[in-house]
C-alpha cells in the first residue's frame, strides 16, 4: 500500500482565500470550485457580484480538471482543435464537467487530490485566478507529510 496525501477543510480554506486575494486585485467577480481527485465539491465561493451561472461553471471546470488530470484549457484546446471527440466526455463521466479554460488539478507528489475552478471573467483571468489558488496548494503540499 501506498501513502496518500488528501485535502482538509484548512487546505480549502487557504487554497479558495489564496484565489479570492488573486479576483480581489484584478476586481473580478467569480466563483471559485474546489474539488477533491474524484470530482466532489469541496468548497464553492461566490464572490460578490458573480453571476449565478458561475456557480456551476466554476464546479464543472474543477470537476473537469480532477477527472482528467489536465488543466480544463487543454481539453478545450483539444475539442477546439483535432478532438472533437472529447465533448462526449460529459456524458461518459456522468458529472456535470466543462472544458473550459479556468479549471486547473490539483498535484501533490505526483499525487491527483482534487482540482480548483474558476469562472466568472475571460478565461485567461479565470486561469490567472486559479493559478494563485494552485500556488498555495504547492506550498501546502511542500509543507506535507503521508
């Protein structure tokens, strides 16, 4: 057996507030997701002014990102490009999941724990905002022990 590595509710909290610090400075008004390496919900925040549909956006594009394994721009790219194949993912993984820019996973050691969603602004401000959520995760899990 191996060890393995999982989010707690303090993890959540610090990820999710590492974010909202990041949509805080752009004034961007977004939902930000966390998810656990099987696709559900951890934490959802919607932050002043985030449109309804955000809500679910950002949920998906972090369930889309812990199911694969792969930033949710990737799949985008990719459906967008020579995979159009990919679009039938939704149904396959029976989770509302979007492959969207804005949903990035969430590696410790190599190890899958979940994914952070982002939806609200243009997709590269969603990634922006993710990826200062994704910045305090990687010192969490610097500061991790099995």
């Amino acid at each position: 057996m191996q060890p393995t590595y999982q989010l707690d509710g303090a993890d959540t909290e610090r990820i999710v507030a590492g974010a909202a610090a990041e949509a805080q400075l752009r004034s961007a008004a977004v939902t930000i997701a966390l998810c656990d390496g099987g696709g559900h919900l951890l934490r959802l925040v919607r932050l002043d002014g985030a449109n309804a549909a955000s809500a679910e956006v950002a949920a998906a594009k972090a369930r889309m990102a812990a199911l694969t394994g792969r930033p949710s721009a990737d799949q985008e790219r990719a459906i967008n490009g020579e995979r159009a194949a990919l679009l039938q993912l939704a149904m396959l993984l029976s989770q509302p999941v979007a492959a969207m820019g804005g949903g990035v996973p969430l590696l410790c050691q190599g190890q899958p724990l979940g994914a952070i969603g982002v939806s609200g602004m243009t997709p590269d401000v969603d990634a922006a905002i993710a990826a200062a959520g994704v910045d305090v995760f990687t010192a969490l899990c610097s500061e991790a022990r099995p």
